[in-house]
C-alpha cells in the first residue's frame, strides 16, 4: 500500500514540480531573454547526461513522500 501511494505521489509531484520549474524558466526567459547554450558548461538536451537534469524532481519527490509515509509526524507537537 505504501508502495503505490509513494510512487503515485511521486510521480504526481515531480511532474508538478517539473511544471514550475519550467514556467518560472518561461517567465524569467521572458523577462530578460537568455539562450541557455551560451552558458558555458551547459550541455545539450540530446546529451545522455542531461537526464539526470531531468529526473531530478521526481526522485527528490520519491524521497519526500517515502520520508513523510516513513516518519508521518517527524516533528514535535506545537506547545499551545
């Protein structure tokens, strides 16, 4: 059970996350217009390395959610 609801979440985060980043991209290119290949030691998106680029959200996403199903209550009660 706690492996479907971890994947699920997972998956659903990190394309969620995935979604922000590349509007906040889209936004801040539309501000001030860069190319991101003139930047020196960016690799292109064909390159196999730049997967990890890509994965990177929704395996910090997978850990969260393994974390927060791990350790429901991982900090102390707030004292009223």
């Amino acid at each position: 059970m706690y492996k479907k609801k971890i994947l699920v979440a997972g998956i659903a985060g990190g394309l969620l996350l995935m979604v922000v980043i590349l509007a906040a991209g889209a936004a801040a290119a539309a501000i001030l217009p860069y190319n991101i290949y003139d930047i020196p030691g960016m690799r292109p998106a064909t390159d196999p390395v730049s997967l990890y680029i890509f994965s990177t959200p929704l395996s910090l996403l997978w850990q969260g959610q393994y974390y927060m199903q791990r350790y429901p209550r991982p900090f102390p009660e707030v004292l009223p």
